[in-house]
C-alpha cells in the first residue's frame, strides 16, 4: 500500500511538472540574476545566483575545457542529429510559457544605426507579442549613449511526464550515448 501511494505521488509529481524562473538585470557592465527550479510550481529544489562568488575559479576551468578537440565531439554530434532533432519537437510540446517579460534598451554609435535596428526589434517583438498570450517584450532606443540594457522576468512550465518517452528513445541511440560518453570523458 505504502508503494502504491508513492508511485502515485511520483505520477502526479511528474504530471503537474517542473517549473523554471530565470530573472535577470543588465544595466551597463553588470549583470544579476537568479535562476529557479520548482517542483509542484512552489517547492525551490534548485536555486543559482548570478554573479556567483566561484565565476573566478570557473574561468580557469572553462579555458582548459575550451583546448578539447571540438572536431572528435562534433564528429560524434553528426550522426545524432535527426535523434537530436526529433526529442526537441517533443520537448518544444511539452513546455508552456507562463510569463516572457522582458524589456531592451538599445543605443548604438549612430543615430540611424539604433533607429534602424530597434525597427528591425520592433518587428519581431510585435510578431511575438501577437503569436503568444504571455508575452510582453518591450524595446526602447537611446540616443544619448552607446548601452545595451536588459531586465526580465521569464517561466517555463515543463511536464515532465510527457517528455520521459522521447527521453528514453533518444538515449536508447546507440550514436546518443557515445556522444555522452565523448563528452564526459572530454
């Protein structure tokens, strides 16, 4: 009886899904923000702050990483392609947009140049406004200064129940797992 109402809970927990907050402000060179995930779309189970204490220390890391030999990885990438390709329909399926705030202050050298660009921004922000129903992005120019400034607030609600099935048929790729193992063992 005690398993039965545990994998009923698991059922219901992946059912109602996983839920991704990423908050962000850039305002001239710096940079805030946090990134959540939470189960049952109120329970924190992982939290990342941006600017963390450890970038330092990452920077150092990501150098040594950068002098793998991006050509065996790609070549193990290439054939995995269409599997790839395949589980990102399925994933697109499962995700629903709760909230895409987010807001752009542009200023470029050139008058013209900012002008001709946040047209460019304006187009696409409209188009995006209109096809989705919690979308609201915004884009503003500046004229007085040469900044690219960013704030928002965006959440992801993804069910993870239904994402399993493609989950599991793309590791179940022979070419998908030798892509893993390449890319953990560097």
């Amino acid at each position: 009886m005690i398993i039965l109402i545990i994998i009923l809970f698991i059922i219901i927990l992946l059912y109602i899904g996983v839920k991704i907050a990423f908050i962000y402000d850039k305002t001239d060179s710096k940079f805030k923000g946090c990134l959540k995930i939470l189960i049952l779309k109120k329970i924190k189970i992982y939290s990342l702050e941006f600017p963390s204490q450890n970038d330092r220390e990452d920077d150092v890391k990501d150098k040594q990483e950068s002098e793998r030999d991006i050509k065996e990885l790609f070549d193990l990438a290439k054939p995995c392609l269409k599997y790839f390709k395949y589980f990102l329909k399925s994933f697109v399926k499962c995700i629903s947009i709760t909230k895409l705030e987010n807001q752009l202050i542009l200023g470029l050298d050139s008058y013209v140049d900012t002008a001709r660009y946040i047209g460019y921004i304006w187009g696409a922000i409209a188009i995006i406004n209109s096809s989705h129903k919690n979308a609201r992005l915004s884009a503003q120019p500046c004229f007085t200064e040469s900044k690219i400034d960013a704030r928002g607030i965006n959440e992801l609600d993804i069910n993870v129940l239904k994402l399993i099935p493609p989950a599991i048929k793309l590791i179940s790729k022979k070419e998908v797992r030798e892509l893993i193992k390449g890319v953990r063992n560097g």
